[in-house]
C-alpha cells in the first residue's frame, strides 16, 4: 500500500515541474519586447478573435474535439486556410494533455493553447515553411 502514495507524490511533483516549463513556451512571443511592440492592428484583432473564441469554447467543453474547435474559429471569421488545429486524440483514442491552434496573419502566427481548461494566446513568427505548426495539422 506505501507503493500507492509514493506514486501519486511524483504525479504532482511532475506537474508542478511542468507548470514552470510550460509557462515560458507559452510566454516568448507575449513577452519578446519586439514581438509585443511590433504587433500590427490585424494581428491584435487576430489574437484577441483567438482567444475569445477559445475561452468560450473551453467555458462549455475543457477539452474540445479538433474539427469543433476548427469549425469555432472559421466561425468567428478566420479564413479557414489558415487555421491550424492539433490532434485531440492520440493515435490509441485517448484525449491529449493540450489542444493548440494557430491562426496565421501575413508573417505572425497566434497561437492558442487549452490546457486544463486553461487558455493561452501568444504570437510568434510564421515558420520557414509557411506555417505555424511542424509537422501534420488537420
């Protein structure tokens, strides 16, 4: 039974560890001086489309599906070609730790993230590629 509670100890140690890595992924677009500074009008609409569209969204469901949170975010007005949204599933079924979106506006990228039923919106650069996530987005 001592095998029990040594296991739930590290669950929240972990978290607690994560809280502090997760934080500063989330904050360097926010907090770069040049990124928050240089934000132009659409950007700013953007993020702020983002995050009111995902703060809703979370209010009724903490842990959205992919196309229904694709389908709030080109219903709010952003063109579909240039939503990005992650699985909200892994490959066995089981729902994600987080679900991220991206919206793209010229050369930034505002990115989104419910996590907990936590939002949070930050604006980085689009990606050589174009994009705003490595990898596969549906």
């Amino acid at each position: 039974m001592s095998a029990s509670a040594p296991a739930s100890s590290p669950i929240p140690s972990r978290t607690a560890g994560a809280t502090p890595k997760a934080s500063p992924a989330i904050t360097p677009g926010a907090a770069s001086p040049g990124a928050s500074a240089s934000l132009g009008p659409g950007t700013a609409a953007l993020k702020q489309t983002v995050e009111s569209v995902l703060k809703t969204v979370v209010a009724t469901t903490p842990k959205p599906a992919q196309d229904a949170l694709r389908s709030q975010l080109v219903s709010a007005g952003i063109p579909a070609s240039a939503v990005e949204v992650s699985a909200s599933k892994t490959p066995t079924g089981l729902d994600v730790d987080a679900i991220e979106t991206a919206a793209k506006l010229d050369k930034d990228c505002v990115m989104g993230e419910i996590r907990d039923g936590q939002v949070s919106v930050s604006v980085l650069p689009v990606l050589a590629s174009g994009k705003c996530f490595v990898g596969d987005s549906h």
